[in-house]
C-alpha cells in the first residue's frame, strides 16, 4: 500500500506544488486546508493571501487538478485561542509576538497531525522551504536550498515526534523552480501573489486589530522619555509600538528617534538614538532543543527574527545540569530551558516577544522566546 499523506494546503503556489510533488513521488495524498478565521466578521476584503475563502477554493482546485481527495478542517476556535489571543496578550505585555510560530506547532503539525493519523495518514507535508533530516535515531530541521525564502526559522519549536512525522517537499527547490512546476503540473495559482503579511490582520492594522479585542481602559496613553530621562512627548499605548520603531511615534525631535525600551511597568517609552537599541546580550526562554540539553556554553549562529541574517554568539545555560547529566529535552517544559546569548557583534532592534533560533551551520539546533534584552 502506498503510503498516506495529510499536506496542508494553504491555497498558495508552494503548498500547491507540494501536494503536486508528493503525488509525483507516488504517495497518497489527501490535501486539507484549515478553516481558521471568519473573515466576514471583520468587514474588510483587504487580507493577506492565506487562509481566506477564496484561498479555500484554490486548494480545492488544486486538489481536483492533482486527482485527490480534499477537505475542510474547521479550526476556528483553536486558532483564536492558541494565536490570536496569543497575539494580542503578547502586544498587551510590551512584547512582539510571531503568531507563525504557534500556528505551525500547534495547528499543523498538532490539531492537523492528529486528525492525520485517524484517518490513517502517517505524516503530514507543508510547503515550508526547509528540510527533515535524519541523523542517527534524531531529527532535525535544515535550512532550505533557498535562503531567500528559508522557513526553517519557524519550526523551531516542533517536537521530535513531530519531526519524525513532518515532510517538507520544497527544501531542495528555489521559489523560481517552484513558479516553473507549478506551470508544468497545469495549477491556476502558478503566478498567485504572496501573503506578505500577518494574515488575520486586515490591512495590516495591528493597532485597530488590538483595540477592538481589549477593554478601552486596558490602553492608557504614557509618557515618551529619552534614554537620558527627558520627557519629550506622550505614547497612544505601549501595545502599539516595537522595539526598533522609527515611523509612526508621533513626536518631533532634533534627531531621529527609536524605540529602545517598552517599560510597561512605569507605562512608558524609551526612545533613543539609532546606537540605544544595538545590543549583545539578551535572555532567552522556553528552549526547545533538537540536541541534548546544555550543559556548557556553545558557540552557533543565532537568528533573532525572520529576515535577519544569523550571526555568530555564544550560548550559556543559566542554571547548568549537574556535570555529565544530560535530559532529552525536546517536547518537554519541565527542565530548566533558558539560556542567555551573547553575540560577537552587536545586532540591532533585539525584541521581547521575537523567536530566538540556533543553528550549527545550516542545521537548526535549537530556539526560544526572547525573554529580555541585557
């Protein structure tokens, strides 16, 4: 019998041309796409291109181009509990969320991976460009061929078992191979645009998106305060700003200004110039590990949000395990888990909230929550 494979099916060309490849390959493969977000109810047709109806009806196109079976996965209520309310308690604390994260590990490749296996399906495929790789009894995830359209960076935090059961058709491939397959294998979304965006949030408004999901009194207005403790202007609300923020803070000054620091406990915003948020040191938290836990620092290269460029730092755990004890950590959050990273170069715009994710060469070993920048 052919083996079954569940491929998540986005309505876009790369998750398209994966279900085309697995097919080629001679698996059987049933294509599913999530219904995750009532778009209706925002009242807006300005989303990115993901997950809304119209994307839908792609896939299933797709699907009956490709000759296989295609269904609706209603995921609504699990997708506002573990990433929209994530994505905006996240703002609320002062800190940038990455609600890709989440929306992998616990919907593809949990709620999907689960619903997979009962109707018989041993894995389940995605479109990522990135790559499973097998080294002796471990799995690990390696950076696609691509680094352009790497996606590696957001599977940091799936379990070993979840690797064991992942396939990610498109790591050996360009984003311009992928284009050129998909118009040989005859798919209607071969020239199909991008999501570039969050894609629950129309127009890309984070502000309006936060302000309708929170009580009015939750935002107060603060003050704007240098780095040398001069107050220079009033805030709209700290969920609205990020680490690195230039644009949009709505205050005249000699000089340019950044947001430095988001100190919600005094409700109020550092700013500074574009030397106060370059930094080497910062705190990393809930560590998933695809290696044995820590218990010496390492050297690796460190990535800090999606499009940075990794860059070589070392990597301490803070409460190091007795010398020669080792604990398989992967899947676990009950052992100490967080490490501090110091990187050789100072790197701009460090941000609470950001997925940290480490990598010997251009395999990921590891990666964590920003805790706090030192």
């Amino acid at each position: 019998m052919k083996e079954r494979v569940v491929i998540a099916m986005s309505g876009g060309v790369d998750s398209s041309v994966a279900a085309a490849i697995l097919k080629d390959e001679g698996y059987d493969v049933i294509g599913i796409s999530m219904q995750i977000w009532d778009y209706s109810a925002e009242n807006t047709d300005k989303f990115g291109t993901c997950c809304s109806l119209d994307d839908i009806n792609d896939a299933r196109r797709v699907a009956e181009k490709l000759g296989i079976p295609f269904y609706v996965l209603n995921l609504e209520e699990e997708f506002k509990r573990d990433v929209v309310e994530y994505f905006v308690s996240e703002y609320m604390r002062g800190r940038t969320p990455n609600p890709c994260v989440p929306c992998n590990q616990k919907l593809k490749f949990d709620m999907l991976l689960n619903y997979a296996v009962k109707i018989g399906a041993s894995k389940v495929a995605t479109g990522h460009y990135a790559k499973v790789i097998k080294e002796g009894e471990r799995y690990f995830i390696r950076r696609g061929v691509d680094r352009s359209k790497d996606q590696s960076y957001f599977l940091f935090n799936l379990s070993h078992e979840q690797l064991k059961r992942a396939v990610l058709p498109l790591g050996d491939y360009t984003k311009s191979d992928i284009r050129r397959m998909a118009k040989t294998f005859g798919l209607n979304v071969a020239e199909k645009e991008e999501s570039q965006e969050i894609c629950f949030v129309p127009d890309n408004n984070y502000e309006d998106f936060i302000r309708k999901r929170v009580d009015e009194y939750r935002i107060e207005e603060g003050e704007v305060v240098t780095t040398d403790g001069e107050v220079i202007g009033r805030h709209r609300g700290l969920p609205f700003y990020t680490i690195g923020q230039r644009k949009g803070l709505g205050i005249s000054y000699e000089r340019p200004l950044y947001v430095s620091e988001i100190d919600v406990e005094n409700n109020r915003l550092i700013v500074g110039e574009s030397d106060s948020v370059v930094k080497r040191e910062f705190i990393v938290e809930n560590v998933n590990w695809s290696i044995p836990q820590l218990i010496t620092s390492i050297r690796a290269l460190v990535q800090i949000r999606y499009r940075h460029n990794a860059s070589e730092a070392e990597i301490t755990p803070l409460s190091p395990l007795p010398t020669g004890e080792r604990i398989e950590v992967r899947g676990s959050r009950n052992v100490n888990n967080t490490v501090k990273v110091i990187y050789d170069e100072p790197q701009r715009a460090i941000t609470p909230g950001q997925a940290a994710v480490f990598y010997l060469e251009d395999t990921l070993i590891g990666g964590g929550w920003i805790k706090e920048v030192i």
